[in-house]
C-alpha cells in the first residue's frame, strides 16, 4: 500500500494548485455534467477521494492473487487515477466495482462478482456492456447484468470523443509512456496469448474504443496499469549483466511515468471553473426562474450549477444556426433568433476568443457593444454576463 502514497502526493498537488488559486472543487466541465445540484464542492471532492482510495486498496489485494508486485504503485501515479479522484463522474464509482469483480472472480467469492457487476451494470449503457462482456468471458452468468443493460440500452447515453491520451489534451486519458510500457507487457505475455487471449483482445479494443467514448476509458487503464506492471516486472527479473544499468533503467522507467502523473495533476490545477466564471454567473439565481443563457456549449454545465438556470447549448452539442449568430453582424436576425428561442442573458468568456471569434471586435462580439439591447451585468477579466433587452 506504499505505493498508494505516489498517488495521494499528485492529488495533494493538483488539489493544492487549485485552493492555492481559490478555484472551485471539483474541476473539469464532465464533473459537473453529472454532480447533483445539492451536492457541494467540498462534499463531492472527500466522496471522490474515499472512492478512488478504495480503489487503491483493491489494487493492492489484486496484486497479491496475480502476483504483480509493480500493480499498486504503477496504478496510482497514473494520470487517470487523478482524474477518478478529483473528478466526479461514474467512472469513480465504476472503477472501484470493476476491481471488485476482477477480485472477486480471481478470489472465487461470486457474491462480490455479482453484485459489483450488478450495480456497474446500472452506471451507464456502456458500464453495461462491459459488465454483460466480463461475464460471458470468464463463464459466468452474464444474464446478471441483463436488467441494467435493457434499461440502459432504452436510455443511452455517450460521453463522446475525449482522445486517448493526456499528453495530446485528454481530460480524461492515459500517459503515451504507460502505453508504449504496455505494448511491451503484451509482448512478454505474447507466449502465453492461448491463455490471456481475452487480456490482449481487451487492450487493443478499448483502446481503440476509449479514444471515441470516454466512459471506456476507466478499463483501458486498468488493462494498461496490468500490461505495464508486467512490463517492469519482466525487466526485474531478467538476468542483466550489468546490474547497476538494470536498476537505473528501472529508475527511469518510474520517473518517466511519475512525470506522467504529476504534469497531468499541474493541468488539473489550473482547469477551469474559476472564481470569474463563478462571480459572473451568481446573479443568475436572482433573475427570472425561466432564464435562459446563450454561451459557448462548453459553458452549458457551469451556467446550470453557478447559475442555477438552464443554457441553450450543452457540451458535445452543435447546432448550426446558433453558430452562424456568433459569427454575424446583422443585429436584427440577431434579436429576432434570441427571442424565438427564448434567450434572456449571454454569457461571454475570454477562452470564446479563440473558439468561435479570431477578434474581439467579430461578429455577435461587436453587437454586443449595443447597450440598448445587451446590457452588461457583471464584467470581469474572464467572462462577461449580458442581458438580453430585447428589440429597442
């Protein structure tokens, strides 16, 4: 369980980065995407962390049945085990029942097997799917995971394309060093490909897969935790004739995937929200219960939480009407598409530049400087909130 302590070091690091900086816990816009309304910060930042511990904790009594000593310390500098322990998403509470199975099924206690498997199957139609899977590979009764499946699959619901990992701007991904340490596992474990078949089947398909859906990813990284423990275990035991190479090498190979963990824990520090997309939206609360924010679809979360009013576009939405406004100059099309749809505010914030607008003079940018028709209500160096006056 020492090596849980690497893991606990990365989330005191990303965690004190963001109070240091006074912003809010938990970071990231898929946190909020699925954090109740009356669940604070603090409260789901301690729910995530006992979580993800537990996790660590499974790790740790995985390792002794599969005989991996690397597992736990490899498992809990990984990028992903920060993101499952900051972030409030199913995958925290996937994760930790996911392990359970796999202990369960290793150990032969079908109780945990089952009612882990039961309740991930209730997660998400793509939780489902992998509950439903893991149990007609090790022949099992996959018919356990049937009642969430079917109501799942009814209600579907993807988290869409995240990217794969971290180093290229994933929220949520692997380290590019664990899985070039992974491919070398699959190599070492290549002779024995009759009887891990489904452990190689497993990697290559939810790496593929996890790159498009997101809530894939939290088994991709146990697959590659499991690839690249056997990889540095694989280095220990081989014979070198240079011993001191062999423990530098080792050294490398650990500083190489802690840079992993702790550049990814230093992003997380600095992602948004923050306290200006906070202080714009507050006076949300007091307009009318009805109102209605047009912004960017990546602001569509913290509008619901910071302001407790509901946004025209969410994330992973496109919708190419609002995106020809952004863009245009005519003020009467303008007012004319805000009050069909019912928009009574406009949320700007400084990352739009960038996103939408080359300029801070283009298109809705410029007709926003019309007081008459969009009144400023809070202006900060970050996001700006208008209010829609309607036609004058």
């Amino acid at each position: 369980m020492k090596g849980g302590l690497f893991g606990l070091a990365l989330v005191i690091i990303a965690v004190g980065l963001r109070w240091s900086k006074d912003l809010p816990m938990p970071p990231g816009a898929d946190s909020y995407a699925y954090l109740p309304m009356w669940l604070s910060g603090d409260v789901a930042l301690l729910f995530t962390i006992v979580l993800a511990f537990s996790s660590v904790w499974l790790v740790h009594r995985l390792r002794q049945h599969i005989k991996l000593p690397d597992l736990v310390w490899v498992f809990s500098i990984s990028p992903y085990f920060v993101y499952t322990t900051l972030f409030t998403t199913p995958a925290v509470i996937a994760q930790p029942l996911f392990l359970a199975a796999v202990l369960g099924y290793l150990a032969n206690v079908t109780l945990v097997l089952y009612a882990s498997l039961f309740v991930l199957s209730w997660l998400g139609f793509t939780h489902a799917v992998v509950a439903f899977i893991f149990l007609s590979l090790v022949k099992k009764k996959p018919w356990v995971a049937l009642p969430g499946l079917i109501y799942m699959a009814s209600q579907a619901r993807f988290t869409g394309a995240s990217g794969l990992l971290t180093e290229l701007g994933s929220k949520a991904g692997l380290s590019s060093f664990a899985v070039l340490l992974a491919i070398m596992g699959m190599v070492l474990l290549w002779k024995y490909k009759s009887r891990y078949y489904w452990l190689f089947v497993s990697a290559f398909g939810l790496l593929a897969l996890s790159a498009y859906e997101q809530s894939l990813m939290v088994y991709a990284n146990i697959i590659v935790v499991l690839l690249v423990a056997t990889a540095i275990g694989g280095i220990r035991k081989a014979k070198w004739k240079l011993v001191d190479v062999q423990k530098l090498f080792l050294l490398l190979l650990f500083c190489g995937l802690l840079f992993s963990g702790l550049s990814y824990a230093i992003v997380v520090g600095d992602m948004a929200p923050n306290k200006d997309v906070e202080e714009a939206l507050y006076p949300l609360r007091d307009s009318n219960s009805h109102a209605l924010v047009f912004s960017h679809p990546d602001n569509g979360h913290w509008i619901e939480w910071f302001g407790e009013r509901q946004a025209l576009l969410y994330p992973g939405e496109h919708n190419e009407e609002a995106s020809q406004r952004m863009l245009s100059y005519d003020l009467d099309e303008t007012i004319f598409y805000f009050s069909r749809n019912g928009v009574t505010h406009i949320l700007i914030t400084k990352d739009m530049i960038g996103k939408v607008w080359d300029r801070e003079d283009q298109g809705m940018l410029f007709l926003l400087k019309n007081q008459l028709v969009f009144e400023p209500v809070v202006e900060n160096e970050y996001a700006t909130l208008y209010e829609f006056k309607g036609k004058r």
